[in-house]
C-alpha cells in the first residue's frame, strides 16, 4: 500500500464524498491541555467512513462485472457505503446484515436502494452467508475492510486529516476490522513520517487488535460484547494488520461505560452526534491522557449512525457518569403532607425531580410506612452531596440507589 494508492482513491472519490471537517475539540474532562481535533467523518453522506472505501473499491471493478451487482456483509455503515455507491452506479446491491443489526442501519441501507438480507448471529455468519452467495450468483464481493483498494479509499480520511493539519502528532481511530486505521497509517508514515503515532482503539469485548499485533498474526476472538456494533468484529483483517505492524500502530482499549461517557460528551459539549464506533476514540483519550505526546492530535469519530433507542440509554449514562443524575430511596410515614415534605428538601436545594415511584406495600416497610424513590436532575457531584447531605440533616433516613444502565441494545453480543 502506497501514497500513491491512496492519492489515487482521493482523485477518484472527488465529487463522491464529502471531504469532512476537521474541527478543534472542546476541552474535555482530563484533556483540557491537549491540542485536541476533531475529523468529522459522522457527517458523510451515509453518515460514516465506509463510504469511501465502498465508492474505491467499486471503482476500480470492471464494467461487466458492475452489470451482475456487488454483494456486501455488514452491520450497516459499510451496508450504506455499498448501497449508496451501487445507486449511483446504477448497479444492483445485495447486503447481508446479521439478525440482530440495528434497525436503523437496516432501514438506511434499503432506503438507498439495496436488498437487505438479515442472516446470521454476528458479522462473521453473515459475511459467510454473504460470500456464498457472491460465489452461487457470479457477483463480485465487497470487503468491509481486507482489500487494498477499500483500505486506499478509507486512507483518503488520513490524507485530509495530513493536508489541513501536517504538524499532527498523533492520528487515533477505532478499529473495527482495522482497514480505516491501516488506509490513515500509510498516508500519515509517508506525509508525517514515524513522528506521527497511530493509535487503535476497540472495546474490551471485542479486543481482537492488542492480541493480533503482539502475536504477528491474526487472532480471532469470542462473539464480540458492545454497543459499538461498528468495531463488533472477531478479528482484524489480514492486510490491515499486516500495515498497521509495519506502522508501528499502537492498540488501545476501552471499556463500553466508558465509550457511552464519550459519546455523551461529544454531543454535549462538541454538539457531534457520534455512534459507538466514532466515540472510542475520544475514550481511548480519556482513559489514557497520561500516554499523549505533545503536539496536535486527532480523534477520527468514523460514524454518526447511532440507534435513538441506544442514544437514549447512552444519554442516560451519560449523566450518571458525570455525576447528574441522583436516585434517592427512603421509608416515610403514610400520613398526609409527608411526601410534599420529603421532596420539599430537594426544591430548596434546586434540584429537578425527574421521576417518583411511591410504593405502599413495599418490602421492608411497616404497616404505616411507604416507600418513596426519587430520581433528581442535579448539576454534578458536589450539589448531589448537598443535597444528600440536607436531607440527612432534616433527619430522613436515605440511601442513594446506584444508577447502571445496560448499554446494550442486544445482551447476547452484536455483530459487525
């Protein structure tokens, strides 16, 4: 894999794409001396990265071969790529996504024109299903990430990155099957030279990139478990992996709270609606700020297709980890004018009362008492304290109530 490659994807895909901003970040909690960019790859037109490895690779098939259709496998941002670059081909496009990919992904992709097919448990099961039938039907297969021309077409995010910014000190992206940080690795080894760090990040339960470049060689771990379906991949690519040792790249990871933290922050605080996959970046900064080295850096946040089911749990989690959210439970008296003066503590403290649960027959109470729960909007740590601290100085008897969402749109584990 050369610049040259990736220079030609970049002359091929004008016009096609968008060629994303890169904006300085906020200051994030424990960033806030770090020259921190942003590269808005969530505002492509299909909303993520893939698009332009799609539209490469696509490109660079004969004619004849365009006339049978393309088949893909995918969660859904690569399903968009390839869908969309197939429509504006005039080809046919048949995606295979396993069963449980996010319906959001399954509506886009079809909204572009494509058959969607859901088989399978995970991107692995659908991949093999995919394969099978490229092979039945003489239609020519679309890698998600293992093929040199997808890899110089997602390598154009690191040639613009290198353009707009060349004193980069660090470029750090997701790694799903790993053809977006290879593509970035070869452009910025040849425009910034071994000076730039290459930095991986993945979810601990999907951690297939640590192990892969210590041991050399592919490593293919169990059914991934993250709501970051797009780096929910068993193991990285062979060429990816075979370049990003050859880079140096280093392997970051991360865990799913922690992610969920991130994407709550970008929307808050760089207003950047980011999935699962564009927010470990950011996370991977967060974890390991001791790490950075001086000198700009990048977070590539690679997709925006996050599911409002799941944005609504990441939002969630997001205010329980920055401290916004307070679950109090206390046993009252079941006499009038109690419950006014319980949460009469929390209004004069200023804080908003988001929800009530009163419970009469509740266990552990006695025949005369009820059980009250209240969840507070608070404004962070120190006024949940506060308050925390004057109801027990007007003599109620509370204990907070931990606040864990499940980040998980599937608990048994997504697919790529």
């Amino acid at each position: 894999m050369t610049l040259e490659q990736i220079r030609g994807a970049a002359r091929s895909l004008a016009g096609e794409i968008l060629p994303t901003p890169l904006i300085r970040a906020p200051r994030f909690p424990g960033l806030e001396s770090v020259e921190l960019y942003l590269k808005l790859e969530n505002l492509q037109w299909t909303g993520s990265f893939k698009l332009r490895g799609a539209m490469n690779c696509l490109a660079h098939l004969p004619p004849e071969t365009l006339r049978r259709g393309v088949v893909a496998a995918s969660a859904g941002n690569h399903a968009q790529g390839v869908a969309y670059a197939g429509r504006a081909r005039g080809i046919p496009v048949t995606v295979v996504m396993a069963q449980n990919a996010s319906p959001l992904k399954v509506a886009a992709t079809r909204s572009l024109g494509a058959t969607v097919i859901l088989q399978g448990s995970n991107y692995d099961e659908a991949k093999q299903f995919a394969v099978a039938l490229a092979e039945r039907e003489d239609r020519a297969f679309i890698p998600a990430f293992d093929d040199p021309h997808v890899i110089a077409g997602q390598g154009t995010v690191g040639l613009e990155i290198l353009e707009a910014l060349p004193a980069t000190a660090a470029i750090v992206a997701g790694v799903g099957g790993g053809g977006l940080l290879a593509g970035i690795a070869v452009a910025a080894r040849a425009l910034g030279g071994p000076r730039v760090r290459i930095i991986g990040v993945q979810p601990t339960g999907v951690d297939s990139f640590r192990p892969a470049i210590e041991a050399g060689r592919v490593v293919t771990v169990a059914p991934p478990r993250t709501f970051a379906d797009g780096l929910a991949t068993r193991e990285v690519g062979r060429l990816p992996l075979e370049i990003l040792r050859a880079a140096r790249a280093e392997a970051w990871t991360v865990e799913d709270p922690e992610i969920a933290r991130a994407s709550f922050l970008l929307l808050e605080q760089a207003k950047v609606l980011a999935e699962g996959a564009g927010s470990a970046p950011l996370a991977g900064l967060m974890k390991h700020a001791d790490r950075l080295p001086d000198g700009p850096i990048v977070a590539v946040v690679s997709g925006g297709n996050l599911d409002p089911f799941v944005l609504d749990r990441v939002l969630w989690y997001g205010l329980v980890a920055e401290g916004r959210l307070l679950r109090l439970r206390a046993l009252l008296d079941d006499r009038p004018g109690q419950l006014n003066r319980f949460l009469q503590v929390a209004t004069d403290q200023g804080a908003n009362i988001r929800q009530i649960h009163h419970e009469r027959e509740a266990p552990g109470g006695g025949p005369t008492e009820v059980r009250v729960e209240v969840e507070l909007e608070v404004e962070g740590p120190d006024h949940a304290g506060r308050l925390v601290e004057a109801y027990r100085g007007s003599g109620w008897n509370i204990r907070s109530v931990p606040l864990v969402p499940d980040l998980r749109s599937d608990p048994q584990g997504t697919g790529r």
